[in-house]
C-alpha cells in the first residue's frame, strides 16, 4: 500500500513494492511449512483436500466373515429354479462346492427406487434404499480371509500396508485435536487374524495410526481403559510433557532426525488431551432415551451411536466390526446370516435416519461390507467327515456387494452387476482398488496423487491401480 496517496507511485515502484509483497507471501509460506515440520506441530492437523470433497467423514461398517450376496442385497431367481443341481458354470474356489444352492431368504422390492433386497436388511431397505448406492460387482484378489480383510483395509492382500483410514489422515488430518482421527469399534477382541494392522499406519508415521475400542463394554471405565491418570494431577501431567518435547526439541536440534520418537510424543499428547473430552463422547447415557431406543440397547445399537457422536465430534473415520474374529463365515449354516444380520438392521436403519436429522449424512459416506462374498452353490462337507449336505456357502471373491450412502453417492442406485446365478462380476466391474480410488475422491484426495515414499519409492493406497468408480458419484 502507498503510504502517501497523494503522491503517485512510479511503475518502477509499484513494480518493486509488489514484488516484495509476492516474496513475503512465498517466504509466510516457507515458513508455514517449516513449522508445520518441527517437533510440536500436530501431524494430524487439518489439511486442504486436493479438490472440493463431498465427504468429510467415513463409517466403515465391516462385516467380517464375508456376508453372502445372494442372501442379502443380490437376488438371483434363477437360484430357485437350479436348487440341488450343477450348475451350467463355475469358478475356482478355496475348496470345491456342491451344487446350487437358492436363497431361503425372501426378497422385496423397497421404495420409489424399487431395488430388491432380502427379509434380513428389512428394515434398512424400508427406511433408506433411496438413501443407499449398491455396487453389486465387487470383486477382489483371494477367497481367503486374512489377506482379503488386508485388502479391503489397506489395498494389499499380501504386505502390511497403511489402512485407508490412516492413508486418509495423511491427506486430511482430523477436525479434532482431543481425539483420535481414526477409531475402529470390535466387540470383544480383535477382528480377524491380523488384528491391528487392519487399522494400522504401516510405513506411515504412526500417528496416523487408528485406535481399537472394545465396543462389547457399557461402562466409560471399560470402554476407555487407563485414560485417566489417577496418579498424577493434570497439571503435572501438562509440565511432564512440556519438560518431554523441550527435550526432544533440543535432541533434534542436536542430532538432526526426529526418529521414532516423536510419533510416541504425539501418541502421549493425544493420550493428555483425550482425558478432556473421551469419557463425554463414549458416553451414551447422555443421549435422549428416544434415540438410545432408535439404536436399540445392543452391542451393535451402542456402536453406532458412539461413531456418529465421534463423527459429530470432527473424527475422520470410523470403523465399526461386528465381532472378533470372522463372525459371518457360515459354510455350514447359510440361516446364521438371519441372526447375525438382525444384530445390525435396526442399528443401520437409526444411524442414517439421525445422520439425515442432523444434517450429517451429505458429509459422511458410510460404506457396508465384507472382505468377500459366498458361493451361490452349496458347502461340501470336509473329506473323511461322515457330516451331510451342507446349507452353507464357501468363500468368493469372483463377484460380491458392497453399498454406500451419503457422502456424495447416488441414491437408490445399482451398479454392476454379477452373472445370472451370481457367481462372478461381470457388468462394470469394481476392484478394491477402485472403491479405495473413489472414497478418497468422495473426501477430495486423488488416489494418484496421494502418496509416500518409503523405501526408496513412492507408495499409495491403490498401489498401480484403482480408478475412480464415476457412476456411483452423484
């Protein structure tokens, strides 16, 4: 600015005054960047996305096991009429199947949509089908439990990668400093065979790690074990911390690297700030009773509340399991999914309707699924076993369904398509790879863009693949 309007300014002045003006903003930016790098400046602060997000947050609702696609979201009438015989094609499985096997689940047309849906998600179809985009043409690399649960977390089947969830926080950070950016919910224990790496930070640094909750527990004491320090006042605790980063200050100062230890600060500094506001966000008793009887008093009615309070609260994303281990896996017993599936109907049907009364769905994709699908033919029992004729289904991983809502996807839409008896994908075909690519499209990150080198090389969620499923997208 000319501090003597009166006088007018040469081109040669106003040229060299902007000028400075350009290099203090580019130096203000240099020197943004180099604070947000020194110890102290929070990893997990919020950062810009790479493009307008429809999405701020997810809830990953996980139906470990692998939730059968002909039993649930996928009729396939011509089942009925192959019941106990061949089938005219088939796939290669984990082990060999029998033949077909028709659903013993009745399915519905629901709302102005008209999408088909089984007796078991009655209620979500009812509410919310105009709500929910179906993507009926999953497919992903193994019909095997553990690397698939990898695959379906972290993009990779194999390798103990990233989670989507901390891959996420590296491009977003998190709207809430007093809180963890990534919770995964698990009643019970930990969730498959590798447990913690399903919500895990891999090579990432490891604030960007989620945190488990044993949801299976009512009481805050249980929920959130240890939060509180007994022993030593807050304010103590605050000069313990304070005396801890002017140490590690001084140690980088000195030596050059952060190392290891500064995620550790981060992770202690977490731990003093969740003391303030944990016990208030996992407690549900502070709900009105009409909504705690919306949800209903389970395990899974609990769970949801809880991870719509944490997303309220600006946490990224949520991941709610529906128990330790594999619970959906029924190779012996295909009417296991009525029980397992009415432990989530209602629950699922309450979290949209609060999510759409409080203005919070448009910004919060919720995704529902398993690490697979099952066969449309029938178990075999194991060899030198004198057991019958199953009614179970083996694991799938040809063709299977996943479907979303809010965030920016299409409602009361179906996507691909699996064959007539629904076996294999074959109608616009997803890979996990594409539905990584196109939740973090949904929440303003570009998969290809998104990356971190490590190893010498740079990494990404969608490894050398993915491409963002644009049907889906509203």
């Amino acid at each position: 600015m000319n501090p003597f309007p009166e006088i007018p300014l040469t081109r040669r002045e106003w040229l060299e005054k902007t000028g400075t003006g350009i290099g203090g903003l580019a130096l203000a930016a240099m020197l943004q960047e180099e604070a947000a790098a020194a110890p102290g400046a929070s990893p997990l602060a919020a950062k810009d996305p790479h493009h307008p997000a429809t999405a701020k947050h997810v809830i990953h609702l996980f139906m470990n096991g692998g939730p059968s696609q002909v039993d649930t979201f996928d009729p396939k009438p011509l089942l009925d009429k192959y019941d106990g015989k061949t089938l005219p094609l088939h796939y290669k499985t984990e082990r060999k199947t029998g033949v077909a096997y028709k659903s013993p689940f009745a399915f519905k047309k629901y709302g102005q949509s008209g999408i088909e849906v089984s007796e078991l998600f009655a209620k979500t179809a009812e509410q919310h089908i105009d709500d929910i985009c179906l993507v009926r043409s999953m497919h992903c690399s193994v019909p095997n439990h553990p690397p698939s649960t990898l695959e379906m977390t972290c993009g990779d089947p194999i390798q103990a990668r990233p989670s989507i969830g901390a891959w996420t926080l590296y491009g977003l950070g998190t709207e809430n400093q007093n809180l963890p950016g990534m919770v995964s919910l698990c009643p019970e224990g930990y969730p498959g065979r590798f447990g913690p790496r399903y919500w895990g930070s891999g090579f990432l640094p490891g604030a960007y790690q989620g945190q488990y909750i044993d949801s299976q527990f009512t009481k805050i004491e249980k929920l959130i074990d240890n939060i509180r320090n007994g022993q030593v006042s807050t304010t103590d605790q605050k000069r313990q911390l304070d005396l801890l980063r002017q140490l590690h200050t001084e140690h980088v100062r000195r030596v050059g690297d952060e190392g290891p230890l500064e995620a550790r600060i981060q992770a202690f500094d977490l731990a003093f700030r969740m003391q303030m506001e944990a016990a208030d966000v996992f407690d549900v008793s502070s709900e009105p009773q009409s909504i705690r009887e919306m949800y209903g008093d389970t395990v899974h009615g609990r769970q949801l509340l809880i991870a719509r309070r944490l997303i309220e609260r600006g946490v990224r994303f949520v991941q709610a399991w529906t128990g330790k281990g594999i619970p959906w896996d029924h190779h012996d017993d295909i009417m296991l999914h009525k029980r397992d599936a009415a432990k989530w109907d209602q629950p699922i049907a309450a979290l949209l309707t609060d999510l759409k009364h409080r203005g919070l769905l448009d910004e919060t994709l919720i995704l529902w699924g398993g690490e697979f699908g099952r066969t449309p033919t029938v178990e075999l029992p194991a060899p030198g076993t004198n057991k019958g004729l199953g009614k179970g289904r083996d694991h799938n991983n040809h063709g299977f369904t996943v479907w979303m809502a809010g965030g920016g996807v299409k409602g009361g839409h179906v996507h691909g398509a699996t064959d007539e008896f629904g076996f294999k994908a074959v109608e616009d075909r997803v890979h996990i790879h594409d539905l990584h690519a196109t939740i973090l499209h949904l929440l303003g990150l570009d998969h290809e863009r998104l990356t971190y080198r490590y190893s010498g090389r740079d990494f990404r969620l969608t490894d050398v693949a993915g491409e963002v499923v644009k049907g889906i997208i509203a």
